[in-house]
DNA sequence: GATGAATGAGCCTTCATTCAT
DNA sequence: TATGAATGAAGGCTCATTCAT
C-alpha cells in the first residue's frame, strides 16, 4: 500500500506500473491480485485512505481548537498551520487525493467549505470587511495553500509556520498599508 | 491541432489514443504521422503553443499598460483579468500548459516573477507594507489565479471581472476591517 | 528458440514476424516477451548460440586432435570436414550466423584466422611452398567451405567427407600435374 | 537507379526505405512509382543490370581472350583479374546481385559453369590432374572470389592483380612442395 | 496464501503504395 | 511529367489481468 502510494505519487497513475509495484514489494502479480481487485482500486483505496486522514485531521484539529488565542491571526494561523502539517506528514497520500485522483476537485470544495464556516465564525465577532464573499476568499484560501504545498512546502523551500504566517497576514491585511 | 488539444485537455496524456484524434479529424493514423512525430511531439508543440500564446499575452499587455489609471485596485484587477481572460480564451491548451505539462512547475514560476516585478514597481510608490514578501505574495496570487481558472472560471461559476476583482480587493485590503 | 532459428533462418530477420514465431509455438506474442526481451535480443541471442557452439566445436577439434595421422592430407581432410559436420548439424543457427548477421564477417575473419593457425604448425615441417601467404590461404579456404556449404552441403548434393576430400586434396596439390 | 542501387548495396533490401531513395533523388514518392512499378520491381531491375553486365563482361572477356599467353598460370590469373575488376567497378550492382538477391544462387552456380568451360579448355592440354573434379573446382573458384570480393576487393586491402595471383597460384600449384 | 506462466486487448508507429490535381 | 496529401495493412511491444498449481 505504501509502496504504491509512493509510485502513484512520484510517476502518476499511468505511468505507475503493477509489476513495479509488486517488484519493490518483493512479491508477484497475482498475489497483488489477491489483496487488491484491480489497478484501479487501490488507487481509489488510496484516494479513500486520504479522505479519511482528512477527515479525522478536520475533526482532531476542531476538537482541540478550544486552544483558542486572543489573537485572530495566531488563532487563523495555526490553523492554517495544521494543514501544511498534515499534508507535509501524508505527502504521498496527499499527492494522489489533491492533484491525481478525479476527487480532487470535490475534496478541495470540501477543504474550502470547511475553511468558510471557520471564517464565518470568525466574521461574528465583526472584524471582518462586510462586502467580503467569505466563500470566495475560503476557495482562493485554498489556492494559495494548494499551490504552496506543491512548490514550496514539498520541495523544502518553506516550513509550515512560515507558510501559515505568511498566509494569515496577507489575508488579514492585505498589501495596503493603510495611514 | 485542435482536436488533438482537446483530447489531451479532456482525457489527459494516456488515455488520449492517437486514433481517437485522427478519427475526430477523419483522417487515418498514417497522415496524422505526417504532420507530428509522436505523440510525444505534438503534446510538447501543443505545450509550446501554450507557451508562446503566454508570452506574446504578457508582452501585449506591458506595451498596453500605458493605460493607467489612478486607482491602483483598478489598475491591478485590470491586469488579473486580462490573465483570466487569456485562460477563458485558451482553455484547452492552458488546461495542458498549467495542468497536464512536466514543464507546468516551470511556466507558474515565469507567472509568478512577472507578477512580482509588476508588484515592485507598485510598491515603489510606498503604498505596500514593508514587511511583506513580494515574492511569496506573487505566488500566493498565482495559486489562486490558477485555482480560480480550474474551479471557477471553466466551471462557468464566474467572469474574468468578478473573479478579478475579488482577488485584488482580497489581496489589497485584506480581510481586516481597521478603525 | 529452434523454432525462431528456424524462422529466421528461413525468411531473413525481416521476414520473420513474432507472430510467427509464437503461432509455431502455440503461445501469443506476451509469452514471446517474457522470455526475449525484443525481436532484436532473440536474434542476438542466436548469433550467441552459434558463436559458443562454434567456438566449443574449436576447441573440441583442437583437444581431440591426437589423433594425428601420418598422412597429411587425411589430417587437413579430417579437419576440414568436421566444420562442416558442424554446420550441417547446425544448419539454422549457422545460417543465421554466417550468412544474417552484422558479426559474420568477424565470425569468418576468426574461422580464417584459426585455419590459418593450423596451416602455419604444418608449414613447420616444411612441405608448403614457401612464397605462399598462408592468411590469405586460410581466407581462401574459408571462402570455399561457405561456399560449399551453402551450395552443396545444405543442398544435399555432397557429404561432408566428399567436400573436405575435395577441397584438400585441391589445396594440397593444385590443379597441374608435375611431372 | 544508382541512387537506389547504392541505397539497397548499402542497407539491404527491407532497410532500404523508398522515401530514402526518392529523398536522394531529389523527387517525390509518386514520381518513384512513374518509373517503377514497386519496390521489388526496381530491385530486379537492378538484378537485371547486374546480370547483363556480368553477361556482357562474360562475352568481352571470350572475345578478347585472343590475347593468350603461352603461361598457362598468367592466362588464368588475366581471367580471374577481369572478375575482379569486374566487380570493382560495379560494386553496388554486384552486392545486390551476388549478395542481397534471391537469384544469388543461381548467378554464382553460372559463374561457376562458365569458369569449369574455360578449364575443361585447358585441361585438354593435358595440364592437369585427371582425378580432380573440375566441376568442382570451379565452384570452389567462385567461392574463393566471392569471398576475397567481399572481404579484400571491396575492403580495399587488395587489388584486383593481387588477388587473382594469389589465387591462381594456389589453385595450380596447391600448398604442397613437390620434390 | 502464493506463484510461474500465460494472455486479451490494444496502442504507437512504419512503409509501400495510390488518388486527385 | 510531377506532386501534395492520404491510406491500407501490418508489426512490435506493453500492461493489467487470470489460470492452474
């Protein structure tokens, strides 16, 4: 399972082949037969393995965000923080759930919809600018997150931390300096 | 041409069959070998066409840049939507370029620095934050300009205004209302 | 293997199509491929077999060889004869060796060089000519067996014995009578 | 057609392309099929040139074969020279002819009765040994020269005269000294 | 549970050859 | 006479998948 979520993530899915999965296994083809119905199901088992990290990282991380700072941005940050965590601990997993499988699409929706109820909350305590679509800025949210942990987290460039502060201010505050 | 950027836009690199284009194109395999030569090829001059579309898109809008306003917001979203409206006008060879190519990483990356050298010349004018990474800004805008095109421009879900729009207030402004 | 030696030897590398090869031998053209690598390694493979055959049949000849008789000419006959012994055994893989591939005219330059070896032990005891080249004696004679080979003895018109009798007893004493 | 000729010399008959020999010559497939009717025909065409000049240079060397020496040797070897010469001169016409072709066989097997002729005419001087085959002889002639052609003329590690002395003396003389 | 051996299905590519002009 | 454009026919090779053991 390991092995061929590494290749699914390093070569894509059509250029993952069985025999070299079962190769570095150290089995044989029918013997991966006998775990898996097809090609096509252990990818989406994948898929699924990721769904669910996801899901329980949404509930562990609502769960413990009694934690909850004084401070807005420190309070959006580590939360934004969390993320990159978790996509830097399932990279391979997350490879294929964000970027190869057809899921991909809906799972984002999803990462999006939940970043929106949490800027919603947020929105309540009126800090926020009122002609902002919270949906919209959840959706461009996840772009950003996306997009860094594909070239900057992944390739080593930048730690979670600084991607989430980095985020959080700029989303804050924008580019304007105001006076 | 066409046809074959419309295959590999819908049904990515393997499972566009070279005798599904010839066939769109009513023509036989052997004359499709007469004008590329593999698969291979056309797939990268299609990544070439993308390319050069781009940059020929980028240089137009540099020597029609005269057409400053006085408002930044303005001036900015203005240059955003003429990206979104290059991808809604190219889609099936951006969809290639940005999301099929290996060259993708590289071609976000030529976006991003352009993006940052048009935010230092703003910035010149002292009306930035100082404490903020240009070049993490200009990728964050890629990431979400990219994110837009794939989620919501081609989706149909909004224009090239409306999403331009949203993302130069986002990223001006910010999300904090200051008093 | 045989049955694609005997496949190429018949119609030529070109000729010869693997669905051939697997039809003869009741498998399809997968199972050719797990055993061969591609058309090219089968024939390589077979020039191979020839080779070594070729070579073990040298080195047999060579040990064997105390059965020196007094005679010259029976010696050089017996000699001469068993390479074509060899051939005629070895009809398909020799066809391909001698006559298909790159190498046969290395693997005729080694034969030449070989007889050459031996013509120069017997030119010791000093009944040759003197003013004779003997390299250019052992290509000739080389030219002569393949010739004979494929002319006569795969042909079914002579035997080995007739052939080598022949081709000594020409060498040996030429076409004048001295008297 | 020389172009063709030196194309099929060089790479053989199935890796000899048309587009090549249309290539070189300068004109399009279709003006290749104007003059040819195919592929093959062009090929036998070739053969039939070869066979002509081989039928030609046949009658030229009879009809001025008035030049006889009294030395039986250098009367041979003049004959032999001109077979060399021959194919010099005709290289790539005489690959096709001698090597590539389906006709080879019978080619060589007339050269073969043409040179047993010309020795039967000499045996009647009563020259030579009477229990040689010289049927035989003459095939092991055009062995020999076959080979030197290919591995010596064409090679350019001998010239025509050389070869046809060497040979000649072997043939006459053979290896051993009488005494 | 595991495998050696085999295969169905299909894809890319090539090349001699022709048609309409 | 010459060609631009096209094709029929086929061949090598790959890969996910299965059967018999």
């Amino acid at each position: 399972m390991n092995i061929a979520a590494k290749q699914f993530a390093s070569y894509g899915y059509h250029d993952t082949k069985i025999s070299a999965i079962v190769h570095e296994a150290n089995v044989t083809q029918p013997t991966f037969y006998l775990y898996f119905k097809s090609k096509d199901a252990i990818f989406q088992e994948l898929i699924g393995i990721f769904k669910d990290k996801l899901h329980n990282h949404v509930e562990q991380s609502r769960l413990s965000s009694g934690i909850e700072t004084d401070d807005l941005l420190q309070r959006i940050a580590t939360n934004i923080s969390l993320i990159f965590h978790f996509f830097q601990e399932n990279e391979q997993v997350a490879r294929i759930g964000l970027f190869l499988s057809e899921e991909a699409i809906e799972i984002k929706k999803q990462m999006a919809k939940q970043i929106e109820d949490n800027l919603t909350v947020e929105a309540e305590d009126g800090y926020f600018h009122t002609n902002i679509n919270l949906s919209i800025v959840a959706s461009a949210i996840v772009g950003v997150i996306e997009h860094f942990t594909f070239m900057k987290l992944w390739t080593g460039l930048n730690t979670p931390e600084e991607l989430s502060i980095e985020i959080t201010k700029l989303f804050l505050y924008g580019l304007i300096k105001e006076n």
